[in-house]
C-alpha cells in the first residue's frame, strides 16, 4: 500500500510539474503554415524568456502576419518555414533581392545559425543590349543599361570578360543549400530563399518521436523530450492533474487511515477477549480453542475484479461509456490495442492493470467514489 501511494503521488507530481510553465506548447503569426515552438519563440512581454533556447531564436510578427528573423550582422529576414526535424530555417529577403543581400552577407562564428554550405560566386555587370537575351540575369540588381550577372565558373567569367566586355564586380563565397548540376552556366537560384541550420539545441530525437522538446526547467540549460498532450490545451491538462493530485491524495490517505483504524479495533477487541479467556476460562467451554477473527479486507477479490468487462481498444481509441482518452489513474493517453475494464455500475473505464491494482487496495470508483460491487468486500 505504502509503495503504490509513494509511486502514484510520485507520478501526478512529476507529470505536473512540467507543462512548460507558462509557455504554449507552439504559436502562430498570420497564416503561416508553420508552427513556432521550441526552440523558437514569440518576443511577447507575456511570455517568458526561457520559452526559447537563446534570444538568437526570437521571432517577431509583424503587422502583416509575417514572422522575421534578425540575424546579427545581417540584418532582418522573413520567415517561409522551420523544419524541426531536419533543423533548417527557409529564409527569404523582405524586398525580394537575396542576392543583393547576399553580397554583404556574413553570419557571426558566435551566431547558432550557419549554412548549410558555401560556394563561390562571381558578379558580373554587363550592357543590357548584349546579354538580356542570351543569358539568365539577376532582374533586381539589373536595369535598361547595365544587367547584373551571377556565375560560379571562373572560366566563363573570364570569357564574359573578353567577348561581351563585361567587369566583374567581385567573387565571394555564398551561403547555398543546393548543389548546381552544371558548372559553366548563369544562375538564378540565388534569387530562391536562404537555408539555414542549427545544430544546438538538438531536437531531432524528440521531434522523430513526435515529442516536445525545451528546458528541463526554467534554471538549467538542459534539454529534454516530453510527451505531447493527447486532448485539450496545456493548461488544462495542468488544471486537470491538480484536480486529480487533490483528490486521489486524500482519498488514499483516508483509506490509509481506515485500515489502520480497523486493524487497530480488531487487535483490541481480540486482545480483550484472551484476557476475558484467561479470566474466566469456563466462559470458552474450558480450554476449547479461541475462534480466529474473519480477516478485514479493504479491496476486491481476484475473482470480482476479473469479473468487470475489458474491451480491447481500436485504432480509435474509443472508450465505451462516459470516458475521455486518458486514464483517471496514471494519466496517460489511452493508443490502440490497449486492454481498458469498466467498472458495471458506473461505467468508467480505466487501464486494466491501472484498475486491477487500485480495486485491490480500495473497493471504490477512484472516478465516482461509489462502491463497484459492496457484496464482495467484507468489513467487521
């Protein structure tokens, strides 16, 4: 009994301990088809600072319902995805010119975000008349008179050079997350967005077990994977533990007392009656043998308890009766081909080993509290 109660008061209060505290489980800004959640986070006054790993994942959302994120030295970026199992960010420029950006682009040895390669480019400026039809040109850094070219062959820089007069502005190292198929070609793809990646926080475990990841608690840096909530928001899963941690807890004490307080009763009343024995030996026929007390029980027997119904659940995870998707007991989320019992009077359903072990120990609904079968349990 002492061992269940230590385990169970255990379980409730480590599973409410952590619901992220005050952070949502994820947010959302516009219509963006992304979720932004650990270790990204919302800069709101009304969420706290450790709902992020470090400021360098702080988001903000602007008036048009467009996430942006600042990257030091580099300026702001909006945001058109995060895969957090992969770990890439999809960045793409405000004015729709990466390329221009990319020019004066450098991402601090301090910064969590680094490319996911770099390759060499060169800049080419060019008359207008000669190459707008024959080559594929940067539009946004181009106009009537001079087109801007962009190649990662050296040699085709060179011959640009010399056969369309062209100057070459400079070659640089860019951030790209492709690799070309052919060297000596114009390339446009700088104009696609910016691909970066993180590698601390590591989150893949977690997100591979579709779990939450975030700080173990708000004063440590260490992470760790939680369980998703099966039903309902965070806080009231949070609420609903409390509640449960309130109950079951007094419950369990009062039923510790009962059974100290009818052990102690019997233990009087059959020390009283060997000294009445000792006493008055006649009144027990002379020296006939003292009849054993009926022992007290508190649970249901074996027999009683497999007598409830258990239902195999399906992929729908649909308990009969007036039943949610998480056991009364441990908390947790009922999955397919899981064995619930329900108790015949009132219905409720539990994990089978979850119930079992409770109607053992206590002969009540741990739901309803009413008495499931009172003919089977014996009192004094």
């Amino acid at each position: 009994m002492d061992n269940f109660l230590v385990f169970f008061v255990s379980f409730l209060l480590f599973s409410s301990v952590y619901a992220r505290d005050d952070c949502p489980l994820d947010s959302i800004c516009g219509n963006n088809r992304f979720d932004i959640r650990f270790p990204f986070g919302l800069e709101d006054p009304h969420i706290p600072q450790h709902c992020s790993y470090n400021p360098d994942f702080n988001l903000k959302c602007n008036n048009q319902g467009r996430a942006i994120l600042s990257l030091p030295g580099a300026g702001d970026f909006y945001v058109r995805d995060i895969d957090y199992l992969t770990q890439e960010i999809q960045l793409y420029d405000p004015l729709n010119c990466l390329p221009k950006r990319l020019i004066d682009f450098q991402i601090p040895s301090s910064s969590v975000f680094k490319a996911v390669f770099y390759r060499n480019y060169t800049f080419l400026t060019c008359s207008t008349d000669l190459v707008t039809s024959r080559f594929s040109v940067i539009g946004c850094m181009s106009n009537s008179a001079t087109s801007t070219l962009v190649t990662s062959s050296t040699s085709l820089a060179s011959q640009m050079k010399s056969l369309y007069n062209c100057s070459v502005n400079n070659t640089l190292p860019l951030p790209v997350s492709w690799t070309p198929q052919y060297e000596a070609v114009f390339t446009t793809d700088l104009n696609n967005d910016l691909v970066l990646t993180w590698d601390e926080p590591n989150c893949q475990d977690c997100e591979a077990k579709r779990d939450l990841c975030g700080f173990k608690n708000a004063t440590t840096g260490e992470i760790q994977c939680f369980d998703v909530p099966g039903t309902g928001t965070s806080k009231g899963i949070q609420i609903f533990r409390i509640i449960a941690l309130s109950l079951v807890i007094p419950a369990l004490a009062c039923s510790m007392g009962l059974t100290c307080y009818i052990c102690y009763e019997q233990s009087r009343r059959d020390s009283g009656h060997a000294a009445a024995v000792l006493q008055n030996p006649s009144a027990t026929g002379g020296g006939a043998a003292i009849a054993p007390q009926p022992e007290t029980t508190i649970g249901l027997d074996d027999s009683t308890i497999e007598s409830y119904t258990k239902v195999v659940l399906g992929e729908s995870r649909r308990v009969p009766g007036p039943n949610h998707m998480t056991c009364p007991i441990c908390l947790a989320d009922y999955h397919p081909k899981e064995t619930v019992r329900c108790i015949p009077e009132c219905e409720h359903c539990f994990h089978a080993e979850c119930i079992d072990e409770w109607l053992k120990i206590n002969g009540t609904c741990p739901v309803c509290r009413n008495n499931p079968s009172p003919v089977h349990v014996n009192f004094s």
